[in-house]
C-alpha cells in the first residue's frame, strides 16, 4: 500500500448515499485506521492511579452500598485514553480495586471472563474457588479462571483490598461475556493446593498414568514465596533486574489463556529499560518505591499503585527503594493468535 488514499469526501453524493442505504462503506478511506504502517496507533494511553488517591474512594464506597446490592464492591480503573467510566484499562485488560468489610460475603457466581486477584492490604479474606478455600494475604495472587465457580468472604477485623485483573474486554468484544450467579460454595476441610500438593518448585503429585491434573491445579500463589524467589534470583542471576513468570506447574504454561503476570524486583538505583513489546501492560506496586516513564510520561509510584503501558510503549523503571511489582500483560493472548513481537529500542 502506498501513495494518498481516497476520502469519502471524493465520492459523489449521490454514491455515497446509495452505499449507505446499502449497508456498505468504502474501505479506502478508512484503510490506515485499521492497517497503520509500521506499528499500531493505541487508542489507550499510559495511566496512573495512587492509591493513596483510590482507597479513601474505596472506604466511602464501603459506607455508601453495602455488598448486598453491589455484589462486587469495585471501582473501575478507565483508560485515559477512553475517558472516564471505559470498563478497561488497556485493549485488553480490564483492573477494579475491590473491596470486602469483616463479616461480609461476596456471592458465588461463575463467568466466562478469567480473572486474578492480587490482594493489596488486610488479613482474613478469602476466595472459594470450586469449593478450595484460599486464604488471602498481601501479594498473594488469587487465579478464578472463567468457568470456575467462586465466591468471597471475610473472616478478620480490618477491610481487605485486591485489585481485580480480567481478560473482560476481549470477552466484551466477543459478546462472549455473561455470569450465571449460584449459592455460596461447600468447602474442603483441607487447605489448598499451595500449602499441599505445590508446597514446593519443580515437584508435582506422582498420579497413575491414566490420572489427570485440574486444568487450573493451583489457584493461589503466595506472595512470600514470590518475594523470596526473586530475591534469591536476584542475588545470584547475574542481572540485577529479577523477573519471574506465574506458571501452571503441570504444564509450564501461562496461569491463563489469554493473560500472563510476571514478578519483578527492582534493587534501589537500577534502571530497567524493557524492548518495545506489542503486548499492553499494567504493573501493580507491591512494595517499594520509583519512577516510570511510558512513552514520555513520567509516573513516581509507591506501594499499592497501578499504572500501566500501551503495545509498543518506550518505558524505563527506576527504583528509588528496593521494590517489587507484578506486571500482567496480554502476551499469552497474542502468542496464540500468533504475532507476538519484541523490538529493540
């Protein structure tokens, strides 16, 4: 394709309105807003949000509707790019901030988005997953993959908070995306599979050749476990900048078919400067202190921020203070339809 394409504005009036009362419109015109050269041109653009500024939002939500008529007690993350009240964060990814009062109960419902829950402040929630009660701690990451029936509940003191992260708009633009709601969930009287059969790296349940794993065999991944890994790899990997991938640990695969989430440690005074990548992005602060610049935009984040990245975004990380994030991103969704890219900067 080269050399000017048409306008609409070329055709004759009377072509035009016979077009329309046809159902058809000329593709020439609007050809470089669907096939840009070079690269995608992003409707979403680079957010921010403190949660110094969210929280406060997020209790007076606890004030205002009770859990009974909010059934998720959640305040949305919109796209600059699409404005205030878009159900989405990047193309792709969708992030909430949740939030669950002692006593209270979130109900039990099933969908056909997947969705994981990085929990950010308080003890004693929980999330039932097909009937597995995973205890909820700062950091830990929380799988409720589509088609897995859950629910929530909360059993200490002092409010817990998570950010929801969902695949929901690739399923809105599907018209895939729907919930059936249920009864609250029988539960094992065992703890779950991280405390049991994954209690530790590179060993899995010995099962009789015929036998076959869950799909989603493990459902919660302990933050300090995490934090440990990255600080080993840290030490002794040879590059400063830790990262560690969320796996199934039957099949080595990505924790969800269409989102990935990475672990990251930023030592204090290192700069990281990924390549350009052609997956969106969204990192979630779980401790320390820096500054990123997405595509020229310059964000100083603390602990329990969000902020995210478009596809190809030019981004460098600084840490101020020893830190360490989970960056999720759609590069699972993208390797299966084949188009996965990295590019040098």
């Amino acid at each position: 394709m080269s050399g000017q394409l048409g306008t609409l504005e070329d055709l004759p009036q009377d072509y035009r309105a016979a077009m329309t009362a046809a159902g058809v419109a000329p593709l020439w015109p609007m050809m470089r807003n669907v096939l840009p050269h070079g690269a995608p041109k992003p409707v979403t653009q680079p957010g921010h949000w403190a949660y110094d500024a969210v929280r406060p939002l997020l209790m007076r939500a606890g004030e205002l509707t009770p859990v009974e008529k909010a059934e998720r007690r959640v305040l949305v993350l919109s796209d600059p790019g699409r404005g205030p009240g878009a159900m989405q964060a990047t193309a792709t990814i969708y992030l909430g901030m949740q939030l669950l009062l002692p006593g209270e109960t979130a109900p039990a419902h099933v969908h056909t988005p997947s969705a994981v829950r990085i929990v950010v402040e308080g003890e004693g929630g929980y999330t039932v997953v097909d009937g597995e009660k995973l205890p909820m701690q700062a950091g830990d990451l929380v799988l409720t993959p589509g088609g897995d029936w859950h629910d929530h509940g909360h059993e200490g003191t002092e409010p817990v908070i998570w950010l929801d992260a969902l695949d929901l708009p690739v399923f809105v633009q599907l018209e895939g995306s729907y919930a059936v709601e249920g009864p609250l969930q029988a539960q094992r009287n065992r703890p779950d599979a991280a405390a049991v059969e994954y209690l530790s790296a590179g060993l899995v349940p010995s099962r009789q050749r015929a036998a076959q794993a869950r799909r989603y065999p493990l459902i919660r991944y302990p933050w300090a476990r995490t934090e440990a890994a990255l600080r080993a790899l840290a030490a002794h990997g040879g590059d400063p900048v830790a990262e560690l991938d969320y796996i199934n640990p039957e099949t080595g695969a990505d924790v969800l078919p269409t989102l990935g989430f990475t672990a990251m440690h930023l030592p204090a005074g290192v700069t990281s400067a990924p390549p350009l990548r052609s997956a969106s992005q969204a990192f979630h602060v779980v401790a320390g202190r820096g500054e990123s610049v997405v595509n020229g935009q310059r964000f100083a984040w603390g602990p329990k921020d969000t902020f995210t990245a478009p596809v190809f975004a030019e981004l460098t990380h600084t840490a101020t203070e020893d830190a360490f994030l989970v960056r999720i991103h759609d590069r699972p969704l993208q390797e299966k339809l084949g188009y996965y890219e990295e590019r040098a900067r």
